[in-house]
C-alpha cells in the first residue's frame, strides 16, 4: 500500500487510523454481522452510533444545550437557501462577501428577501478580510452571514465581525475543528464536512434554539425546515447514515489527540513551516496579506503559470497530489487540514526547496 501526501480541499484526507478502523468494521460491525452501509437508520446500534457522535461533537466543541447539532445532507450550498428560507423573517440579511462561497450564499438569499453586502473584498481578488468592526448593519437585518474560512483564497477570519447585536451565521466548512470555537458568539454555524470532519455527503449545523422556528418562509420545503430536523433528531428521513459514522470517529480521533486546543496548536506549526518558506522564497509567493492567512489551505504562486503547472506535474509525480489551485485562482493550493501530519508539510517544503533551486 502507498499513501500519498494528499493537499485536496475537499473531499480531503482522513486520519489513517479511522480508515484503518473503519475497514475492520466494514464486513462486521462490532458483532452485529453486517456494516453499518447495511443497517437501518431505526436500529439500536445505529442510534448508539449518531448519538455518540453528537455527544462527542457537542464535548470537543464545548456546545451549550440551548444549541441543537443537526446532521443533514444537501452539502453547505443547500444551507445557502436553508438559510435564509428559515431565518429571515424580516426579510433582510447582512452579508460579508469574503470569496467564492460567501458571494453564492449572497446570491442564493437574495432569491427569498433583501440581501445587502456590508463589507467585501472583491477589489484585491479576495486576498484579505475587509475591517468588521463598524458595518452600517441595517437594523432590521435577520442575520450577519459569513463564511469564516475561505476555502479558494486562503483567508480567514481572526476576529468575528461586529454584528451589532444581529445573529451571526457562519459557514465553517474549510475550518470546522481545526481550533476552538466560542459557540456562543454565533447563531448557527454549518459546514460540509468532507474537509476536515468526515466523507462527503454530511452537512453538520449547529444552531441556537431559539432560530428554530414554525415561522419560515412560504414554501420552504419541510426537508430544509430546520423544525423538521431538530424535532426528529436528524433522523427525519434516512440520513447519510455511513458519512455520519466516519464523521463519529473523527471526533473519537480528535478526542484522542487531545481535543481543539491541540489542533489548534498543531495547525499553527504546520501552517508556519509553509508560510514561512514562503516568505523567503524567491520562487514562491503566498497570496494572502499576512494578517488573514488561513491555517488550513495556504494559496502561493510562482508568477509564471507555466512553471506553476510543471511545480505540480513535478509534484504529482513526487507523490504530493491535489496542489493544484482552484481553476478561479490558478497557481497552487495547498489544503493542510486536520489530518494533514507535519511530516507532509515538512517533505513538501523540501520538495519546494528542490524546485526551487532547479528553476532559480
Ligand atoms: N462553503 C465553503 C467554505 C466551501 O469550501 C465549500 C466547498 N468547497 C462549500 C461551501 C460548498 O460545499 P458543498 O460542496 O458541500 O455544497
């Protein structure tokens, strides 16, 4: 078997270990003689399995009881429209347009009410998070929405917006559990979780009880009714069941490994042995000013798109795959979540040093 460094955004890599784990269950699941792909959503064990999951979510994320955990599908652009359809009962939301994904979301809300951009960085090719501290918030705005980890730019919000005393939304999908969180501060945070939690197909929300309401907008279809959802456990219908599994024993793992605190400090290590190759380069360059540089994917360039596409042939064939930037952006991207170990930034920064030196 060969494992290769994989810096894919997403889907992305898993710890080996829950692979590993997950491959022991896969014909028998803990004595009951079938998988958990095989199972009925109704069964004991598959209740043991989705509440334990939630319980250890709830414990790594320190959840207070008045937030519910949902585990739902439809990937985080379905929650672009759940959004909105469920909270915007004044019709008016505020958004930070920080990227690629938080303009979709703005965009998809403006199909249910007036969406306005308070703030964003469209003029610099979303490479920094615009000042949040003093937004003309409109009063009667529903929600502040934001996408807090900018998957395709790299950056990343270090300090929440001021919202003015609004509900904060926040799409945490490229920075679900890569450090602690402060749940309080936010009125739902949501995230695919097919980067740092969990296979695709699994979208987790967590939201304040008091955002769960009857009074969503006309013809929000009952699956993204939040109601729905929370009043049934996430088991409204069949959830994807095996996703959710996997996305059980991502917490157990990150359990072990010592909780959020740990993540954080390990994805600060990773992250600075590759910005600080950057900084020095003279091949290389980050893209993102320095102050709202993502932890978790790291944007670079080399000025020259013919030597970015011979960096990740080169880097391909050298066993460092999906470095590829996304076709938006160009250059390279490196996605270091979670499950990224150091070694993998370390030999990458080697592998970059080589190339450097081959092609100064
Ligand atoms: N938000 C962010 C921050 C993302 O990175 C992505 C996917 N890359 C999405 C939303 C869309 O996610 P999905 O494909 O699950 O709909």
């Amino acid at each position: 078997m060969s494992r290769v460094y994989n810096f894919s955004a997403g889907p992305a890599v898993l710890p080996e270990e829950v692979l590993q784990e997950a491959a022991d269950e896969m014909l028998d699941y803990r004595g009951c003689g079938m998988s958990v792909m095989e199972m009925s959503h109704r069964s004991k064990v598959y209740d043991n399995i989705i509440k334990e999951a939630e319980a250890d979510l709830r414990d790594l994320m320190n959840i207070p009881d008045n937030y519910k955990v949902l585990f739902l599908q439809g990937g985080a652009s379905q929650q672009f429209a759940a959004i909105p359809m469920n909270l915007m009962k004044n019709k008016k939301a505020a958004y930070i347009v920080t990227g690629q994904w938080a303009k979709k979301a703005y965009q998809e809300a403006k199909m249910y009410g007036d969406a306005v951009e308070v703030a964003s960085s469209a003029d610099k090719t979303f490479s920094y998070i615009p000042d949040c501290s003093d937004l003309d918030i409109p009063e009667d705005a529903d929600y502040v929405y934001i996408c807090e980890n900018n998957t395709i730019y790299g950056t990343k919000f270090k300090e929440l917006p001021n919202t003015k005393g609004h509900t904060l939304v926040a799409d945490v999908s490229s920075c679900f559990l890569s450090e602690p969180v402060d749940v309080t501060k936010y009125g739902v945070i949501y995230g695919g979780v097919q980067k740092n939690v969990g296979p695709a197909g699994v979208v987790i929300v967590i939201i304040r009880e008091d955002l769960i309401t009857d009074d969503v907008l006309p013809g929000t279809p009952t699956m993204l009714k939040y109601k729905t959802q929370a009043d049934a456990d996430s088991l409204y219908n069949t959830p994807p069941c095996y996703g959710i599994y996997i996305c059980g024993k991502v917490f157990k793992w990150l359990k072990k490994m010592g909780g959020l605190e740990v993540m954080k400090q390990r994805n600060e290590e990773k992250a600075k042995i590759l910005y600080d190759f950057l900084d020095q380069s003279k091949l290389f360059k980050g893209t993102v000013v320095p102050k709202d540089r993502s932890l978790m994917n790291v944007p670079f360039v080399t000025g020259d798109a013919d030597l970015d596409a011979k960096f990740v042939k080169e880097a391909t064939e050298a066993g460092f795959v999906n470095l590829k930037g996304h076709r938006t952006v160009g250059g390279m991207r490196a996605s270091i979540y979670n499950a990224m170990p150091k070694e993998g930034v370390e030999k990458l920064v080697a592998f970059m040093k080589k190339f450097e030196e081959e092609n100064a």
